[in-house]
C-alpha cells in the first residue's frame, strides 16, 4: 500500500471522524459526571441541555464518526488495489454493514442513557397493554360494582355488611363510591330503603368526595374550584350527619381527611381528624394515605414531615400487611415533587442507595410471609413503579407479572396515561430480565 494514500482527501475524513469519535466520547464522559456543567449542562434544564441529553449526544456523535472512519478508512486502503468505483462500493457496503450489525445495540444504548434507563429500544407486545380496573383482584367487589352500575344496591349492601376488615371495607367503599359519583341513582335508592344504614352513608360521604374532585379537575388543569370547594362543603356535611349515627366508622373518618385537604383547613383540623381515626384504627391504609397526601410537599408539608409519618406507620405495620409500604409511596411522591424541578435530581433521589434498601426493605418486610389480601394488588403496582423508578429490573420483575392481572389507576397515573406507561414497563422489564407474564 502506497504512504502517499493517507495524503489524500478520504484520509482526512478517517482524521476528522477519529475527532468526532473522541469529542463525542469526552461529551458523553463529562456529561455523566459533576463537570457537566462545564459544557453548560443543567440538572434542571430542557432535555438537549441537561446530562442526559448530553451523554446521549455525545453518544450519537461518536458512533456516528467511527461509521464514517471505518467507511473512509476502507476507501483509503481499497483505493490504493482496486479502481475508484469498487473502492467507493466497499466504502459504502462496509459502513452499511457495520450499522446494520450494531444499529440495535447501539439504539438500545442510545434509549437507555436518554432515559436514564427506564425505556427499551423494543416496543410494547399488545398482550402489555391491559385496563386499569381500581377493584384489583377483589372479584366480589367486581360484582358488586357491576350490579350498582345496573341500578341494583342489594349486591354492594350484603358485601359491604360481611366486610369485617376496615381496611378492605374502605377500599370497597371508595370503589363502589367512583360508581355512585357519576351514577347516584342506585345509592339513592338505597337510603331511600335504609335512611340510616351505616354502609350506605359512608358510600355516599366519599362520593360526595369523588364528585368535588372531579369538578376540580388535575393538578395540571384545575377547572371549577368554586363548584369544587362546594362539593367538598357538601361532603364535610354529609360526614357530619353520618358519624352523628355511626361515630366510629373509619371509612368516613378516612373520607374527612381528604375533605380537610381539599378546603384547607390546617394542620390543627388535619391532625385533630387523623387522631380520631387513629383511635378507632390506628393503621387504616385508606386513611394514613390521605394523612400522607396533606404532609407531602405538595401540599401543606414537607419531605421531612412525609417521610417521618410513613416511616413511623411502615414500621407499627405488622408483616405482611399492605399499610407498610406507605414509605414506598413516600418515594414515589417524593421521586414526582423533585420531577417537577429536574430528571437529575428525581433520578438521584429514587436510585440512591439508601432509597432502593429502604424500598427493598418494605417489599421484604410486606412479602416476607404471605401478604394479606387486603391491599395486595395494590401493593404489587406500588412496588412494581417504584422498583421500575429505583432500575431494579430483577425486583420489579414479580410485581410486573402480578400488574399484568390486576392494573391500578395510580400510581402509574403520575406519569401519564397508566396503560401506555405500564406498557413501556413491561417492555422494559422483558428487555432486561426476560419474560415477567409468569
């Protein structure tokens, strides 16, 4: 091979891919690391700005330049045996060839740092796609529902009276009030028939609650507060004249909290409302989760108050029961209030060491002897997002395949619609453990 072959323009381009290569690979490097800012990366600035987007960047640029100087660098060889035309076809065929052995692999690559990874190059099987059904895998409640959606309370009267659990009695109760808040016909009927029946009047408070919260709208699009803040009057009111007959029922103590949020009536009122629930159940899931809610940051608190009651009412929880993975939730709220300041700083938070021990910890203590049943299928979705969030494919993978079977609004709903999101889970955990459907 003849020297004079690198003095020449195609060798050049060999010269200039090789730049791009090591520029891109420096980009990427610098981007993964507390220097990013140097390149005038923000932990808290739009994707192209930010460490991510750098890293995926100055990835993209690198493999880009080496197809460039492996094509240019066959040119420059061939070139010096074989006439320009067969030079340039091997040229353009070895470039061809080396993107389609590494296109794959490398656009999986690509995903995973743009995503930090949370996403696959694959795409959702259409067996990953499956509804959001908020009675889980409580099939009597199913029942119950479908025939207080045919105008019949009978069926949701019997099994709300044979539900002993208070835990699982709320969990039918909020059901069961989704129905009546937008067709209150049946429960009508109802307490027509039996004016003072305990079940009825707690349905009827939470959805009282339901439909003030639907006029409210999202947290991104609040609509009719006044018509909310009314509906949350209404139902304050109806809680009132439901304990005056049943003082202790836990379900509308629960539904009084959200009440308390809604129309903001401090700290002094929240904590007066969660004792007397507490006294009549000290962990009721239902209502320490509207407990939660208010203490976020979100809303009238602070991390440190949220995690100080999840943590305190994780560890009274005895094993196996649902109520202890309130700090899991934690971290979930908390992994969505940082979201709204940057990815980084959510990602941080959610795949630290001491967040996947604690989450890791929780799961263990719930799964530890077999979990009641109460709350199960809703703990099986916390824990499968929170595992997904913290990038422990191999902890999320047995709740995965239990969401398959019984998908949950929330908390998938934070991050967008909870079958496309769930999808993409699935996806995901299938890219990276293998089949989770078992």
């Amino acid at each position: 091979m003849d020297a004079a072959a690198w003095d020449s323009p195609a060798a050049y381009v060999v010269v200039g891919a090789l730049v791009l290569v090591v520029v891109g690979v420096l980009v990427a490097v610098v981007a993964a690391s507390p220097a990013h800012r140097l390149l005038g990366m923000q932990d808290g600035a739009p994707w192209w700005f930010s460490p991510a987007g750098g890293k995926t960047q100055g990835a993209v640029v690198a493999y880009l330049g080496a197809l460039v100087a492996v094509g240019a660098t066959v040119l420059v060889v061939a070139g010096s045996y074989v006439g320009p035309t067969l030079a340039w076809t091997l040229c353009w065929t070895s470039a061809a060839l080396l993107l389609w052995a590494t296109v794959t692999r490398f656009g999986k690559l690509a995903v995973h740092l743009a995503t930090g990874g949370r996403a696959t190059w694959d795409d959702p099987l259409e067996s990953d796609y499956v509804q959001t059904d908020g009675a889980g895998d409580d099939v009597d409640l199913r029942a119950a529902r479908d025939a207080a959606r045919g105008g019949d309370w009978r069926p949701a009267a019997h099994l709300l009276a044979v539900t002993a659990d208070a835990d699982a009695r709320h969990d039918r109760v909020v059901e069961l009030a989704t129905v009546a808040a937008v067709s209150p016909r049946w429960l009508e009927t109802w307490l027509e028939a039996e004016p003072q029946a305990r079940d009825a009047l707690a349905v009827g408070v939470q959805a009282a609650v339901e439909r003030a919260w639907l006029r409210r709208g999202t947290d991104y699009e609040v609509r009719d507060v006044e018509g909310f803040l009314a509906g949350l009057q209404e139902a304050d009111a109806e809680a009132t004249t439901a304990l005056q007959v049943w003082p202790d029922d836990p379900s509308v103590l629960a539904s009084r909290l959200a009440v308390a949020r809604g129309l903001q009536l401090g700290k002094e009122e929240h904590e007066r409302r969660l004792a007397r629930l507490r006294a009549v159940a000290p962990l009721h899931r239902g209502g320490l989760g509207e407990a939660l809610q208010f203490v976020a940051p979100k809303w009238y608190g602070s991390t440190e108050e949220m995690f100080g009651l999840a943590r305190s009412v994780s560890w009274q929880a005895p094993a196996g029961d649902a109520v202890g993975l309130l700090v899991v939730v934690a971290h979930l709220e908390q992994y969505a209030h940082l979201l709204n300041r940057s990815q980084h700083a959510a990602d941080s938070h959610i795949e630290s060491p001491a967040t996947r021990a604690e989450l890791r910890a929780a799961a263990e203590r719930w799964s530890s002897q077999e979990p009641s049943p109460v709350g199960r299928a809703w703990g099986h979705n916390v824990l499968a997002m929170a595992f997904w969030l913290a990038d422990l494919p191999a902890d999320a993978a047995p709740h995965l395949a239990r969401t398959r079977e019984h998908l949950l609004e929330l908390p998938w709903g934070y991050l967008g619609d909870p079958r496309e999101v769930h999808a993409q889970v699935q996806a995901w955990a299938r890219a990276r453990v293998g089949d989770v459907a078992a």
